[in-house]
C-alpha cells in the first residue's frame, strides 16, 4: 500500500514538474491567453518588439516556442488532428498563416500543411540548429518561429510545413457554419 501511494506522488510530481518547465499543457492552450496589442487579423504592417516585451504579454509555452524557437511536444496539439473548416493564425500577432484545406495528417506529431495563405504570410530562413540543415518557418509579421518545411509532402506542392500547434490560432469559417445551418432548417420540415 505505502509503495503504490509513493508511486502516486511521485508521477505527480512528475507531472506538475513537467508542466512548469513546459508551460501550460495543450489541453489548456488558449486558455487565458493574452493578446499583444499589434495582435490583428487584418493589419499586416510588420510587428517589431524586442523578446522581452513579448515575454511580458504571451503565456510561457507561447513565448517558448514563438520567441525562443522551441518545440512543443509532438502529439499534444488539438489540430493536429482537426478536420474543422477555417484560418489558422499566427497566435503572437494574428496574421493568417494556413487554411484548412492545406492542411493534412502527415503523422509527424505536429499539424501539417502542404502551403502558405501566400508566400508573404511565413519566412523561411536556414536552420543549421542540431546539427542538421532544416528550413526553419517564421511568421511573416512578426517573425515568430513556428517550426520547419520539409519536402516531403503531398502533392500539388510536395512541402510539408511542420507547425507548432502552440502557436497557432483557429478561427471558424463562418460561411460553412452557415451553410450547414441552412440545411438543418431545410430538412427540420420534411
């Protein structure tokens, strides 16, 4: 009995220890997040703040990854797995990144999208990191890490862009949601 409730509370310590040297858990992502005062969906004037003022305004995992260029951990994003219809938004400043429909299950651990909205959206930059040669992605606004593009996508581009789920935001698109009310009060008489 004492060994399984020391075994208790040390994978509880383990846990609570995990989750403050990574931040929030991608099951509270979102959550409480502040907002940069830049952050806009429609403004694309390029955002210019040093580290440290980001640091003030994003959560910890956010500013890890955006501004550190830090990785999450692979398979705890919610979109890696969304099939919902939308924009994907850089999560720092709001610039649209992705559309949904680019988007595909590569099995990586990460969402991943075979294009850009348009090629001013992201930067691509070389990562000789780790000891390999990656192309590293950035937000075309603010210059946020995001993650890296391989060539090892479908076609028609043949790119997988390998996105930090961390740093993204999602926004609905409205006109599906619509459509699918539409029907529902189409077939709601028959």
């Amino acid at each position: 009995m004492k060994k399984n409730l020391m075994l208790v509370v040390l994978l509880a310590l383990i846990g609570l220890t995990f989750q403050n040297c990574y931040g929030q858990t991608s099951k509270d992502q979102g959550k409480d997040s502040k907002k940069a005062p830049e952050y806009s969906r429609t403004d694309s004037a390029p955002v210019e703040k040093a580290n440290k003022d980001w640091q003030k305004i994003l959560p910890s995992d956010v500013y890890e990854v955006a501004r550190l260029k830090g990785t999450e951990r692979p398979f705890t994003s919610p979109y890696e797995h969304s099939k919902e219809i939308g924009t994907f938004y850089c999560a720092v400043c709001g610039n649209p990144l992705f559309k949904s429909d680019a988007k595909y299950e590569s099995g990586c651990g990460w969402p991943s999208f075979f294009e850009p909205i348009s090629k001013k959206s992201i930067i691509e930059a070389n990562d000789n990191s780790l000891g390999m040669h990656r192309i590293e992605v950035m937000c075309g606004r603010c210059k946020s890490h995001l993650g890296h593009v391989f060539d090892d996508g479908p076609p028609p581009t043949g790119l997988r862009y390998c996105i930090n789920g961390v740093v993204l935001d999602f926004e609905k698109a409205k006109t599906a949601e619509k459509k699918y009310e539409g029907k529902k009060k189409g077939n709601s008489g028959s």
